[in-house]
C-alpha cells in the first residue's frame, strides 16, 4: 500500500482500441509497492499496448476503465507527467535519437524531473559512472548517441541504465529480456534485482519464462487476446514453460463450455 | 563571444578619422541618398580614397549590374519585391543613424535577453551603436598574429596597405559578371576582412571577424578576401548567432578565398538577420593542389537567403567540404547549397546540407557538382537531409549533377524526415515535455553541424534554435 492506503498501480477493466480494433477487452491488474509482478503471453496478445497506454502513447484510444497510480488516475495526464510523477517504461524498441548523447538525454530527463530543473553535472557524472559500472557497460557508451546505431543488447542495457539514473517508482519492463544472449541477460536481470525495493514495484512484460529464472516475480500473470486470463504465483510460469500457452487455451475453451452449458440450463 | 574589455566610442560619423591607416582631414561630408548611381559609386571611391584601379573596377561593375537581369530561377517572386531604389548603398546619413534603443522591436530585445547578451553587445546588434569596439582583446590578439607575420585588417585598410596582394587576387574567383549581386557588390562594396596567412604558419585559434566589427563591417556590402598561402591553416569565422537587427533590407557580400598548394582553410559564417533582410551572397573559393577548403555556414533569419559557397578544385588531390544548415520559419525561403567543381585529377568533395522548416518556411537545397573531363580519380559525397515540422513546411532539392568523366565515384543521399509520434513519446516517458523533446530531436539534428563550431558559438547556436522553437507545440 502506497501512502494513501491505495494500491501503487491498479489498472481497471481496461478497454483499448487502435485504429478501431478493440486490442485490450477488459484488463484488471493490481501492483503493491515492493512486488514484482510478470505478465506473460504469446506475441501480439496485447502486453506492449498495454505498456504503451499506461504510460499515455497518443495513438490508442482508451474506451473504458482506468489506470491509476498513487490512488490517482493517470489516464488524463501526458506522457511526460506521468514520468515525472514515477512511471517508467523500459521500452520493446527503444527509438534512435541521432545526434543527442546518452549523457545529455538523461541529465535533460533528470533535470526535467528536479525540483527547480537543476542538477548538477558533476553529481550527475558520478551517479552516471556508478550505474555504468554496476550495469557493465563501457564508460564510453554515455558519449554515443541515444540508440543510435546500438545493438539489441545494448539498447536494452541502455532502458536498464535509464531505469537506474532516473529510479522510477514503478518501472514496466517491455521485452527487456528478448535479443539478449545469456550473459546479458544475467547483467540485466542483476540491475532489475539491484532496484528491487520496499517502495518500488516492477512489472516483467515476457514470453519467456527464461528472465524469471534470474529475477524471480512474486505474481505472474498469463495475458490472452488483450485479457489477463490467469494469475499464480511462479509455478504458473513454470507450467507454460513445460506444457505451452496450448495449455491455458484448452482451460479457457473448457471454461468457456461450462459457462455456455450453465447458460444455457438456465434459459 | 564577449569580449572582456569594451570602450565606449562615439557613434562612427563619417567625418571621424578613420581608426586604422589612413587618415584625410580633407574628408568630405557624405552626402548620401537613396538609389543607385555613378555619382554614388563615384563618391564611395572618393570617400576611401581608393587607388584609381578600383574606382574604375566599380563603375564598371554598376554597368554590369545595370546591364544583367534579375535571376530568373530561385524565389523569383520575393526577388522582383526588390527596390533598389529605395536602398541606402553607403552609410547613411548622420541623422538617419541616429537610431536609438526604443525603434529596436520588442521581439528582437526579448532575444537578446533570453540570450543574455551583453548591453553593449546589445545595442551594436541592434544597429543603435554603430560601433562594438574591444579594442584591447584585438589588439593583444592582433600582436601575436602579427609576429607570425599574418594579416588581418578591414578590406578597406587592406586595399590601402597592401594594394598589390589585394590587385593580385581580387575579384578573381568572382568577377563583377558572375551575377547581378556580386555585380552590385563590386560597384558598392564596403567593409569586410582581407587575411593572409603567410607560408606555412598554423593559426591556432580562428580568426573572429567579431573582434574587429564596426558598422561597415556588419555592413550590406561587405567584401572578403582570404589568401592562405601554400601549406598554411587557419579558421575564420564570422557573424554571430544574435539576431542582427537591420533596418536595411538588402545584404549582399562577396567573399573570395584562395587556398594555396597544401593549406587548409576553414571558413565558418552564422547568420541571423532579421527578417526583413534579403541575404544574398556570393561565396567562392579556389583550392590548389593538396589543399583544403571547408565552407561551415549556417543560415537563420532573413526573408530570402540565397547562398550557394562554392569550390573550384583546380589543382590535383584538392579536397572541399561545404556543410551547412539552414532554418526556415513561417515567412522565410532559406533558399541554400553548394557548388563543386572538380578540375584536377584525385580531387574529392563532400556537400552535407541540413535544412529545418517550421511552420510554413521553406528550405531549398540547390546544388551543383561539376566533373570535367580529365579529373579522373575525383570523388564526390553529397548529403541532403531536410526535418519538416509543423503544417505547411516545404523543403526542395535541386541538384545538379554534370559528370564529363567516367572512372569517378559519385554518392548522393537526400532525406526528408519529420519529427516521428514514437521519437517525442520516447522522450516524454523520460520527463520531457513535448517542447522540450522537440528540441531535443531538433538540437540531434544540427549536432553534425554545431559539433564543429567553436564552443562559445556551438552553446548559443543551440541556445537560439531552442528559442526558435518555443511555441512550437500547440
Ligand atoms: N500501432 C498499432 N497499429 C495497429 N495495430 C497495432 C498497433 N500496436 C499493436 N497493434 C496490434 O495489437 C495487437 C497487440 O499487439 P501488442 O500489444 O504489440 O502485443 P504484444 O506486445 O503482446 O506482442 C496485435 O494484433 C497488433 O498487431
Ligand atoms: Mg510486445
């Protein structure tokens, strides 16, 4: 429970639509400050767009339910006040910006979050440098440019360096496990245990349950066709990973009977 | 940019004595009018005190302007709004000068506030002093540049103290008929530099035209020469990244540069005219055997910019690098490019052209690469990348490619991007507002550019662009 006795994050019944396709049909979720959470489902099942809406992308259109932060509904506010209030998505491709340093991108990201826009760049140098280090990434990565020209894994280590800077309170981990070989995943998955903190909750967005192996979520989720269609604890996670998401399927198609056989014994 | 020391001067009348060289008490009053004449052209020459070859080079170059058509290709349009009548072609009038800080507009003052520029720094960019003196900083530079035996005076001074160098090179590169208004500027020139850098010496820091600025100077004909002399380096640079208030409406410069066997010469101009100013000038440059010449221009403000450096590379191995970049807002053609010759065998060329429009401006790319026959191993690299934003935006290329050559390797790109959705929601989870994100991709843009200016112009071009930005997202 956050300060105010409400959940840190709790998404409502959320419905979404792109380009007039419902994608999200109803998506209920609660995360407590301190917990780790994964959300696991088979590519296109909806997982991005929900990150994406979350943090407020423009070009989804929300048609029903809520997404609240703190006890308050973000759904009204722009991207970059919903970052500054602690909302953080390490994005599935994170975009190239040509020509502006990754030094210069978050030391503008942290200024753009203190109070009075004022960081100073020796301090900031040396907090960059810490995390760099904890991160194993070569000190020259602050002076390239923002993904530009970066490979997979580094594009990713540079969402986890980003996370560790600006220490988001909740952070959304989009696919932050996909494209790296075992060695960067294990880099990675010991930054995310490094921020795992009483106030901060992270939510794992995966289709494999390889990352859990190394960054281990107190709940998993199961998304299925813009649903979140079953909740555990790992052992849910293990289970897809032996017997595939062909499994939950089969559940859901039997659920689906029964509840068409109840329906129909009482018309 | 500001220089430590400032001393207070008079206003520049046209009776003072001149500050450097000569000196006529004689001096006549000016009598300045509006138009273009003999009579004024005449009076010009007599003014300086001219060698008598000059004179007559300039009555010769009205008669070429009189005789030579306005262009009939480019932004014709906001060319034949020209009034050349109605223009001042030497310093105006004293009272007419008397300009004071309240007819400087609101816009511009807020500039220089946000920019912070200094009070007397100010005023002389406004145009109310006619003079930014910083006499002490140029003069301990001027010593050591002297003892490296390195000239760096007003064209003016130039002519008078170094005529036969001047006479050697001048309108070389540019004769008085190349174009209407390296015509014009023939007839009426006045101000500029002249710089030549003796053999062999290396310049280490750039020669800032800044440091020795006075009214002609900014003026709106002013004319440079630069002579590098064989296996030299130097950096000019010019202009300043302020807003330039004129209240004159039409700037056209000549500037000349003559790279001798295996020097290299770097030329940097930022420019920010008002606007209401036509810039249109006139850049060439000739590169020798084994030299180097890189043209590095940025282009602001105006109404009509038209501006295409251009390198003749003449001697074998010679080498051009023209990087630019142009901003267009609502209102202005940043009409820009370059021009490429290659002459001589193994000569290579790299054009990288970048261009901003922002609601409604217009930015032109024209180009022209010319092989000739015989200029086999010659390698030519030409970048366009235009950025759109806002409604209305137009950006055009036109280039030009005349290849009289077959064992050569040729490489155009042109780019049109717009600031993308997923770069600005990418900076904006990061905190950023959505200005602030637009200036971050746009600032990423011109790094290729600012990253080779000298570090106090770098952090106010960016300043600037910043500034221009504002207001930009609705
Ligand atoms: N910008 C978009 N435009 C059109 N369709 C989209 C867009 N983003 C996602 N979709 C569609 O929404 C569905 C869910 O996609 P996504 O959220 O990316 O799934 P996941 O992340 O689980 O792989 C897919 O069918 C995808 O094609
Ligand atoms: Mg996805």
């Amino acid at each position: 429970m956050s300060d105010n006795g409400q959940p840190l994050f709790e998404v409502q019944n959320l419905k979404v639509a792109i380009d007039g396709n419902e994608i999200l049909r109803g998506v209920d979720l609660t995360i407590n400050e301190g917990e780790v959470h994964a959300i696991m489902g088979r590519n296109g099942s909806g997982k991005s767009t929900m990150a994406n809406v979350v943090m407020g992308h423009p070009a989804y259109e929300v048609l029903e339910g809520s997404v609240k932060y703190k006890g308050e509904d973000v759904l009204d506010l722009d991207t970059d006040e919903r970052a500054r209030l602690g909302m953080f998505l390490a994005f599935q491709y994170p975009m190239a910006i040509p020509g502006v340093t990754v030094s210069k991108f978050l030391h503008s990201a942290l200024k753009a979050r203190a109070e009075g826009g004022d960081v100073p760049v020796r301090e900031f140098r040396v907090n960059l440098n810490k995390a760099m280090d904890l991160l194993g990434v070569d000190p020259s990565f602050a002076s390239r440019y923002v993904n530009d020209g970066f490979s997979g894994g580094e594009k990713k280590r540079l969402e986890i360096l980003q996370m560790f800077v600006l220490e988001p309170t909740l952070c959304i981990l989009d696919e932050t496990d996909s494209g790296l070989d075992i060695d960067a995943l294990k880099t990675v998955a010991e930054g995310i245990n490094a921020l795992r903190s009483e106030q901060r909750a992270i939510l794992l967005i995966t289709h494999y349950q390889r990352m859990l192996n190394y960054v281990e979520p107190d709940v998993v989720h199961v998304m299925m066709d813009g649903k979140i269609v079953r909740t555990g604890g790992i052992e849910l996670a293990e289970a897809l990973e032996e017997k595939g998401y062909e499994w939950i399927e089969q559940e859901l198609f039997h659920d689906t009977d029964a509840a068409t056989a109840a329906e129909a014994a009482q018309a | 940019m500001a220089p430590e020391t400032e001393v207070n001067r008079p206003e520049l009348n046209i009776s003072d004595d001149y500050k450097y060289g000569f000196h006529d008490p004689e001096k006549p009053v000016f009598k300045a009018e509006k138009g273009i004449n003999h009579e004024v052209v005449e009076q010009i020459s007599e003014i300086k005190n001219e060698p008598d070859w000059m004179r007559v080079f300039r009555h010769d170059a009205l008669d070429v302007f009189f005789s030579k058509p306005m262009p009939n290709w480019g932004d014709v349009d906001l060319l034949n709004a020209i009034d050349f009548d109605n223009i001042y072609y030497y310093l105006k009038p004293v009272e007419e000068q008397g300009k004071t800080w309240d007819d400087v507009p609101e816009d511009i003052k807020n500039t220089f506030d946000r920019l912070g520029i200094p009070e007397a720094e100010r005023k002389f960019l406004a145009g109310v002093s006619a003079q930014y003196d910083s006499e002490v900083v140029y003069h301990s530079l001027q010593e050591e540049l002297v003892k490296q035996g390195v000239i760096f005076l007003s064209m003016d001074d130039g002519l008078i103290e170094y005529e036969d160098i001047v006479k050697e090179y001048w309108a070389t590169a540019i004769p008085p008929t190349d174009n209407k208004f390296a015509a014009l500027n023939s007839a009426v020139w006045s101000g500029g530099s002249f710089v030549y850098i003796p053999k062999g010496v290396v310049v280490d820091i750039p020669l800032q035209a800044y440091f020795r600025i006075n009214a002609e100077n900014m003026g709106q004909f002013e004319r440079t020469l630069i002579i590098a002399d064989e296996g030299c380096r130097v950096h000019y640079i010019e202009g300043c990244t302020a807003p330039t208030y004129a209240a004159d409406s039409l700037h056209s410069a000549v500037v000349e540069l003559f790279a001798l066997p295996g020097s290299h010469l770097r030329y940097t101009t930022i420019q920010n005219w008002s606007k209401n100013v036509y810039n249109l000038v006139t850049k060439r440059a000739v590169a020798h055997e084994n030299a180097t010449v890189e043209w590095v221009d940025g282009n602001l403000g105006s109404k009509l910019t038209m501006k295409f450096p251009c390198v003749y590379l003449v001697g074998e191995k010679a080498h051009a690098e023209i990087l630019s970049i142009a901003f267009a807002s609502d209102g202005q053609h940043q009409d820009a490019g370059a021009k490429i010759y290659h002459v001589a065998p193994n000569t290579t060329s790299r054009i990288t052209s970048k261009s901003i429009s922002k609601d409604g401006g217009r930015a032109s790319y024209r180009g022209m690469v010319k092989v000739y026959p015989g200029a086999v191993g010659s390698k030519v690299h030409v970048e366009c990348d235009a950025l759109l934003m806002g409604e209305n935006s137009r950006s055009d290329t036109y280039p030009t490619m005349e290849i009289a050559e077959e064992q050569v390797q040729v490489e155009h790109e042109a780019r049109v991007s717009k600031v993308g959705d997923e770069q600005l929601f990418y900076l904006m989870s990061r905190g950023l507002t959505e200005e602030e994100a637009l200036v971050m991709v746009v600032n990423g843009f011109i790094e290729p550019f600012v990253k080779e200016l000298p570090m106090e112009y770098a952090v106010e071009f960016n300043r600037l662009i910043q500034l221009e930005m504002e207001g930009s997202v609705g």
